[in-house]
C-alpha cells in the first residue's frame, strides 16, 4: 500500500519530485548550464531570499538523517561463534 503524500492534485506524485523541484535555482531566476550557473531574463517564480531559505530547511533536514547509530547491548562478548572464535 502505497502512502498518499497530498500532492496528486497539482500533479506531483511523489516527496521526491517535489523535493527535486524545490531545489531548481530556476524558480528564482537562476539556471545552471556546462558546469555554470546564469541569471535568467525570465521573471522569477520565487524571490532569491524565498529560494534561499527553501535550501536552508532542506540542508538541515538533510543534515538530520545523516547521524551516528550506536547500539548499547546488555551482555556484549556473551555469544560465541565456535568455528570462527569471534565473540558478539
């Protein structure tokens, strides 16, 4: 069963394509081309602070998911594998 993220009825299917429009320069009036980003003629959709800040929550959200798991055992070294003597 699939989760319905909410935003079928603007035509986007999933967090990810939203995520992926989210982070266009585009919008604000930038566009990256050959390794280089240009100012565009075009009106943006978005103001560059706007844009900006859209980073800034994305980065950070980013930054979360990226943590240092550590598992805390009650009895580490009890169990023994016996053929290869390493301990668990």
């Amino acid at each position: 069963m699939r989760r319905d993220s909410g935003f079928g009825s603007v035509g986007i299917k999933s967090v990810t394509t939203l995520h992926k429009i989210l982070r266009k320069r585009i919008y604000m009036g930038d566009f990256d081309y050959a390794g280089k980003t240009y100012q565009g003629i075009h009106e943006p959709l978005v103001d560059r602070t706007t844009w900006e800040r859209v980073q800034e929550i994305l980065d950070g959200r980013q930054a979360k998911k990226h943590r240092k798991i550590t598992h805390d055992f009650a009895f580490p070294g009890i169990v023994i594998c016996g053929p290869a003597v390493a301990r668990w």
